[in-house]
C-alpha cells in the first residue's frame, strides 16, 4: 500500500533492531558493507603451576586466614563483654567522697603534757585533699613517678603493661612478680580493692583483706583492668587521682598524702615544696621501707630520683630541680623526735580498747608524757650504755619517771629506744626485786610505831622450812655486824635484820603494806619474802616508790588524762585526778621512812646516784644471782626506777643496784632536775634515844649526834 507516497514513520519494532545495510545505488557506485568486529571468544585463564613452595606455603596461608577470621570475632566478643562489664562497675560505682576514707579502723593521735603531738598509732588520716587542692608539686611528682601517660590512656596502658612483663622476665621473675604496669587508675581500683568491701566474716583481719586485694594472678589483672575502664566512664581523671591521693599508704601508719605531708613535715599536703612532694611520692613504691622516720637517708636518695623525673617531664625546671637536691625535705621537730615509743604502746595497752588498740573513729589521747623527761632519760640510758658497759653486751635497761601522783612523765622500755610495738621491760618484764623490796617491811614496822632508831640483831641466824633442811641465809658482803639500827640495815642493804624484822612484824603484813602500794604479785609465803624474791614490773615497783613520797597512800601509775574524737572539744574520758588511791600507812611513818632512804644515798649503796644540793630517797636491789640490778629512788618532785638484767635471765657480771643502774638513775635526773631549784624531801627526822650510860659520861650532855639531829629538825621544820 504505497498511498498517498508519503513516507512512512519508523515502526516501534524498527527501533528495537539494528537497521539493514542499503542496497546499491543506481549509479553503479557500490560500497562493501563493513564486516561487523568479530567477537572474541572469552578464554579461561590458566592457573599458574603453585611449584614446591606453593604447596608448602599453602596451609599456613589457611592457617593466617583462619586465624584473622576467628581473631577478629573473639576480639568483638571480648570487646562487647570487657564494655559490657565496665558498663556494669561504671554504674555501681558511688560518688567519689564515698570513697574517699577507706579505712576500716581509726587512729589516735597522742599529745604530751603540754599538747604536743608525739606519736601516732593505727590508720591515719589528715582529712580530704583533691586533685585541684593539693600542691601542684606533688600532683605532678605522682604522675611523674607513677604514670606519666596517665591523662593519654582510658584506665590501661598495653605500653606499659609490656614494659613491665619485658623488666621482669630479664630479671629473672615472673611476668607479673615485680613491676606490674599499673596505672594510677589500676592502683586505684587495686586500694578499692575492686570494689569489694571489708568483710569481718570473711577475712580474718583487715591485714588478710588488703593482702587479698594485693593478688597478682591473671585473672586478678583481668578484672582490674575491667574495673579501671568502668572508673574511667564513671570519674574523670581529676576524681580518681584525688581517690588516689586520699586512699594511698605512705608509711608510719598515713592514709592519703594528707596525713603523710603532717606525719613527717607537719604541713598540709598543700604546702608541700618540690623536695616534700617528691619525698611523699617516693613513698609510694615501698612506703614501709622508705619512709623518712624509718630511713632519713633513704628517702631522701628515693626522692632525688623522682625530682629527675619531674625535671625530665618539664614538671620542674633545671633551677627548681637542683634547690630541690641541695635542700632535700627533712622531717619536723616533733616527728624526728621519735620519742616515747614504749610509752605510747603502754597507754594503747592500758587505755579502753575500743578508744585505742581497736577503734573505728579518730581519736585524740591528752597524756602525762614531758618529751623534756623522755629525752632526758633516753639520753642517760644511751650514755651509760656507750661508755660504762663493754660493747657487744647483749644487756638491757629500763626506766620509769614518774610524780608522786602516779602520773607517768617518761618511759624507756629496752635500749632500742625508737621501738613500736617492741618489748617492753619497763610494763612486761616480771622480775624478781632483790632488795629492793625491803622499804616496805621497814614501812609495815613503822606504820606499828617502831623508831628507825630501834635495834635489830644482824647475826646468823637459820629459819626452819618445812620438808626441807634450814635456811641459813647471809648479807651480801657474808658478815655479820651484831645489833644495828633500822636505818642502818636500810641504808647499808643488811639481809638478816630484814628477814628478823619481817619476821617480827609478821609476813602477813609486810605483803598487806606491798600489796596495798601496787606490789601484787604472787608474793612468797615462807622468811624469804623479805629479801626479794617475789616478781614484779618496774613500773609497779616505781609507783610503790611514788606511795612513799606522796605520803603513805597508794598510787597507780598513769598516762592518759583525756580522750576525745577528733574535731569534738568535749572529753568522753577525763583522767586529771587518776593515780592517788587509798592511804596505806601513816603519813608519819611515810616521811620517817623517806628519811631513812635519804642515808642510802648519803651513806650507803646508793651513794652513786648523789646529786649535788639535792635531797634524794632511794633503795637499790640485787637480786641472788646477779640476775637483776634495780635502782629507785624520789626527789622532792620525781620518782625514777632503773633495772638492769638480761632477757633471758644470764648473771650478770660485775652489775650490783647501786652500780650501774644508780649511775644511769644519777644521769637521768641530772638532765631532769637542770636548772630548776631544789625541792626538799617531805621526811620527818626521829629523835634519837638518849643512852643514860652516854649522859652520864659526859655531864648529862646531849651526844652531838643527838644535837645535829635536832638542829636538822628545827632547821628543815620536819619535826
């Protein structure tokens, strides 16, 4: 159908194919059509022979990719259950002033006589600090010292953790004995002890409860590392290093760098200068070790270090660096002291134990201790020691000073007189008191109403004893004097006119009036009672002595006068009219007696311990055997006891009472009584018998013994 001839329009089916090739042209001029691009027939391509090595290298070319696959996966896994548990710690965990204070037992701080402070025991802790608060110097020695990427990590350092596995394998330890790697944040969470709590029913101690959160297993290391990315979501970095620096152990009993920068510089810690602060974050890696009231030098030499490592981290600069070294920190006056070790201990064993050795809270103890007194003691008995007892000497001493109230003013308990918690022979030692138990038969025969004047029979004499052969005893020096009066025996220690006297006046007594003075021992029942042989401690021994100078009434030794909380003005315990108890003789036969002891000193064993222009009262006492030494005597306004022996009871060689320990006695109360006036004895002066043989041969005169007496009298006023 040709139609009207016009052309027509493409068909939708010609567009969706190519088009036919024209046919020729009339004009006989023809074009070869074009070959259409023939098309290549896709050909596989030929794996490459593997050879020898491909083979070989094949399985652990599998081998990686197994790995990776699995590796890859397990990281995603342990990666969601590290978050998932940091997640969990994060949202457990309290506000930071909830942790600042983690001890789980108080402190008593201890002040002397005037209110100075002079020992610590238990946990202290000096009060909240913060990061902010603190010196920045000692804020950048303990990241200097302890973490230096502490601000660049999330809880964890891998750098430092590899470190410190590489340190200890060279060294020949465990990878986890010895440097651990820790951040501060993982010491912190190590004090929080993960964030268990103590628990008494599960831990014995509370020493058990931290050296269980001291474990360095591997799965221990696994959840701190845990619980420290939960600390980081839950604190910035400021609050965990202000619980770092209130939970942190700095040695002599400091929590936090609070208590520490008081314990040994008396400061704040933020006061501290560039030489404090790098002596108190030298503590941290051994702070029993290195703490400066243990090893002055050492510190010091610990905290050189950490100043070149504050200098090398641009915490310091090379000037600050160098005043810090030549003025290393040194310790305040009151904890270079380090005096009255033994007598603290004794006030924490006497004191009530829910305010001292077992106390949750804080508590402040006012006590009797002079530091003037204790030095002064410490110091005689280290004199004595170095230049009158041969070196070597294994030896000991002990010393009480005390007023006639039984107030305690100083106590030396052994020869290491900077001792914590050592043996103390001035309170635990039971030894036997030789003679100088004898004042208190003289007491017990005065108290009847007999004169010092009265004779006693000092010759030998035998005392049956019961199923056994007589006992024979001698004096020391094994003569025998015939009658002699009371005082003389005293004065010159005689044995055998003190067991008669004793004898006389009746045992029962003689232990009656020791007892009633603080002598309570188990005291012998049979004559030998009189020379000694009973147990005691120097401390009872000295405020026995303490009976007679106040007069006749008992006395029991002290050293605590008021307890309260700390921060609380108001006392739970006030202790100011503690020791004076009930009389046990007359006040008369107390001041007769004091006299008598007075000759001791002027003219009998005891004349070692004379001081001039000073009234002194005083017994010695030697034990059979030699095996202990005592020397107490009283001043008008002290009573000091000295003993001397070994520990386990040996001879001693050569040492009598009224040899070495008066010489220590005369060194301690020479250093005591310096500069101050003389305080005279309250003694009474008896009257001498007059004989009337002696009357009649000289006129009916006085005897001028007679006469010195009664002008003494009259001129002291003790009549």
């Amino acid at each position: 159908m040709s139609g009207n001839g016009r052309k027509r329009p493409p068909l939708v089916a010609d567009k969706r194919y190519t088009a036919k090739p024209a046919a020729k042209k009339a004009t006989g001029q023809s074009k070869k059509p074009a070959k259409p691009a023939a098309r290549r027939k896709a050909v596989p391509k030929r794996a490459k022979p593997r050879g020898v090595i491909g083979w070989i290298l094949a399985p652990f070319r599998w081998m990686i990719r197994l790995i990776w696959a699995l590796s890859w996966r397990v990281g995603l896994v342990t990666g969601l259950i590290i978050g998932g548990f940091s997640l969990y710690f994060a949202s457990q965990l309290p506000d930071v002033s909830e942790l600042i204070d983690g001890r789980t037992r108080g402190s008593v701080t201890m002040t002397d006589v005037s209110g100075s402070v002079f020992a610590w025991r238990g946990d202290q802790f000096g009060g909240m600090v913060t990061a902010e608060t603190v010196s920045p110097y000692l804020h950048n020695a303990v990241v200097a010292t302890e973490d230096k990427r502490f601000y660049r990590h999330f809880g964890i350092s891998p750098r430092g953790i590899a470190s410190a596995v590489r340190i200890n394998l060279r060294e020949g330890r465990g990878p986890l004995s010895g440097n651990g790697g820790s951040t501060i944040t993982q010491q912190t969470a190590k004090l929080l002890c993960l964030g268990v709590p103590f628990d008494p029913a599960v831990w014995e101690s509370e020493r058990a409860y931290e050296a269980d959160c001291r474990q360095s297993s591997l799965w221990r290391k696994a959840r701190e590392a845990v619980f420290s990315v939960g600390m980081e979501i839950k604190y910035t970095k400021e609050e965990i290093l202000t619980i770092y620096l209130n939970r942190a152990y700095l040695g002599a009993g400091s929590r936090g760098f609070e208590a520490a920068a008081q314990r040994y510089f008396g400061i704040s810690a933020a006061e501290v200068n560039p030489a404090q602060a790098a002596m108190l974050a030298g503590l941290l890696t051994a702070p029993s070790a290195n703490a400066p009231t243990r090893n002055l030098q050492r510190a010091q030499d610990r905290a050189s270090v950490v100043i070149g490592l504050m200098e090398d981290q641009d915490y310091l600069t090379a000037e600050q660096a160098r005043n810090a070294r030549l003025n290393p920190a040194t310790l305040s006056d009151a904890a270079r002291a380090s005096s009255g070790g033994f007598f603290a201990d004794w006030v924490m064993d006497s004191g009530p134990e829910f305010f001292t050795r077992n106390t949750t809270e804080d508590v402040i103890i006012r006590t009797t201790l002079d530091q003037r007194i204790q030095t002064a003691a410490e110091e005689a008995l280290l004199q004595v020691f170095e230049n009158e007892v041969r070196e070597g000497s294994e030896a000991q001493a002990a010393i009480v000073v005390m007023s006639a109230d039984g107030a305690v003013r100083a106590m030396v308990g052994g020869r290491n007189i900077s001792a914590t918690g050592a043996f103390n022979r001035a309170t635990q030692a039971l030894r036997q008191t030789g003679s100088a138990f004898k004042p208190f038969i003289y007491a017990a025969a005065l108290d009847l109403g007999m004169s010092p004047y009265d004779m006693i029979d000092d010759a030998p004499t035998c005392w049956q004893r019961r199923g056994s052969p007589n006992w024979c005893p001698e004096n020391y020096d094994r003569e025998f004097l015939g009658p002699v009066t009371m005082v003389d025996a005293l004065a010159t220690s005689r044995n055998i006119p003190a067991i008669v006297l004793s004898e006389e006046v009746g045992r029962e007594l003689v232990r009656n009036v020791a007892a009633g003075f603080g002598i309570e021992g188990d005291l012998a029942a049979g004559p030998a009672l009189a020379l000694g042989v009973s147990e005691s401690t120097l401390l009872d021994m000295t405020g026995a002595f303490a009976g007679i100078l106040n007069g006749g009434s008992a006395v029991t030794p002290y050293g605590l006068t008021e307890l309260r909380f700390m921060g609380d003005d108001t006392p739970l315990m006030d202790a100011q009219d503690a020791g004076i108890g009930e009389r046990i003789i007359r006040q008369e036969a107390a001041r007769q007696l004091t006299w008598m002891m007075t000759k001791v000193v002027e003219e009998g064993t005891g004349t070692r311990a004379r001081i001039d222009g000073w009234q002194i009262a005083a017994k010695t006492g030697t034990t059979q055997g030699s095996r202990d030494a005592w020397f107490i005597g009283f001043t008008g306004d002290y009573v000091t006891g000295v003993w001397m022996g070994y520990d386990d009871n040996r001879r001693l060689t050569g040492v009598t009472g009224g040899g070495l320990p008066a010489t220590i006695w005369r060194e301690t109360m020479q250093r005591v009584l310096s500069g101050q006036q003389p305080t005279p004895l309250p003694m009474s002066i008896p009257q001498r018998p007059f004989a009337t043989g002696v009357l009649e041969s000289q006129g009916g005169e006085a005897p001028a013994q007679d006469i010195l007496n009664l002008l003494d009298s009259i001129l002291t006023g003790t009549n």
